[in-house]
C-alpha cells in the first residue's frame, strides 16, 4: 500500500513508522531534510527520483513529492472497539453501506480532529480502506481505528446489548441535534450517499437525529454531516466530564 502528500507522509512517520517500508522523494522535495533525518531514525531506506518516475509510480497521482510504501492498513477487531467505548469513552461511527472513498477519508480526517472516535464499516456493499481513502484521511488513519464486521445490523445490536445507544442521521423528522441532550455512550450511524440509513438498521435506533438547515429541501453531504455530528458528539461528551 502507497501513501501520498506531505501531511500523510510526515504524521505516518511520527505515529507509526514502524509501518513503513520504504520512502520515495522527487528530487528537489522541499522538506528533505526532515524526512532523511526521521529515515535515519528509524533506519529506513530512501530512494530519490525524477519528477517523470514519481508520476508514473503514482499512476498520475499528486504526491507532492513524496510518497511511502506501507503495510497493508490493519483494520481493529470489533470487540477491540467496543472495549474502547467502555474504558476511554470513544463513540462509535457505523457507516451503513457508504461508497465514496472521498467521503470516508474524509469522516476518518474529522474523527480524527476531534479525538476518540472509532468507525466501523460493513466488509460488503462498502468501500474499504484503500489508498485514495488514505490519501484523503491526510495522517488522520494514525488516530482513528477502524473496524469491518460481516453483519452491522449484528454489530449494532451487540453494541446495544452493552449499553451503548444507537443514534442515527436522517434528513428529515428526526430530533434537532442543536436541541437533544445526547445520551452515552453513544453510536451514530451514517448511511449511504444516495440510499440513506435501510429500513433494518432504522428499526434499531434508539433516537434520529436531524441537522437543522435554512433550506430543509437540501442536505449535507455525509462527509460534511459527519463532521457536524461528530462536533456535536464531542462538545456534549466534554460538557458531561466536566
């Protein structure tokens, strides 16, 4: 697997260097210094090519010069995550059947950002984890475990058998995020671009919620409201620990 762009190179090397194989930069990478020292580090081998041979290893691809090759991603045994839900207070994110790698990199940058979120993807009719996720996850993969389950519908319902509440995102009819008193712990479920949450996972929430909007006929992309429920998620956590 290939990593591209200096934000994912450089926080992939402070967080788990140990994962990488080998490191490639475009003659005249801006930032070489600091990437030849870190490879010193940890022993890492550096090969420098032209601007012509890097495209071509991309497959086209913009690497800003730099670019890794790096072990298979690893995805975390469900169990695993619901162990970080009852002992660091994480919150899980089910992506029911989600298809664009660019939304799913993008959820992953922002659960990220606000810290101890943990998501979870269905392994069929779902994109999985490939190098266009990573590329756009920009580092945030490091901080973010992901977990893949043959059934979700299975996986929500085990995480309800322990108390975890099931919250989901609807466009419309739901309770006004700005409004709930969120309970935890807590999971929210995304569905798919164009389909929404399925009518069978719909029959094990335990709340909808809504974002609220000017213009009630259109909708957040779910990228966009992942990041805003995620925020909402995390502002009502903090406000609980205090």
């Amino acid at each position: 697997m290939r990593i591209f762009g200096s934000n994912s190179v450089i926080e992939r090397l402070r967080s788990n260097p140990q994962s990488i194989h080998k490191i490639f930069l475009q003659e005249g990478y801006a930032q070489s210094a600091y990437i030849r020292k870190k490879a010193q580090q940890w022993k890492l081998p550096v090969i420098v090519y032209p601007r012509t041979k890097m495209q071509k290893m991309s497959q086209g691809a913009n690497t800003q010069g730099i670019m890794i090759q790096v072990d298979d991603f690893e995805y975390m045994h469900f169990d695993d995550v619901l162990d970080l839900v009852k002992k660091k207070k994480y919150s899980i994110i089910f992506l029911d059947e989600l298809n664009d790698p660019q939304n799913l990199g993008a959820i992953i940058r922002s659960a990220a950002c606000f810290g101890r979120f943990a998501i979870v993807l269905p392994s069929h009719k779902s994109v999985s984890i490939t190098e266009a996720v990573l590329r756009v996850a920009s580092g945030g993969d490091n901080h973010v475990p992901v977990a893949q389950v043959s059934n979700i519908n299975k996986a929500i319902k085990q995480a309800k058998e322990l108390g975890i509440h099931i919250a989901g995102a609807v466009t419309e009819n739901g309770e006004n995020l700005m409004e709930v008193k969120l309970p935890f712990p807590l999971a929210l479920v995304l569905g798919s671009e164009q389909k929404g949450i399925r009518d069978i996972i719909r029959k094990e929430l335990d709340l909808a919620l809504t974002i609220p909007m000017f213009l009630e006929r259109l909708s957040f992309n779910v990228a966009n409201a992942a990041s805003i429920f995620a925020y909402e998620i995390t502002r009502q956590k903090s406000k609980k620990s205090k």
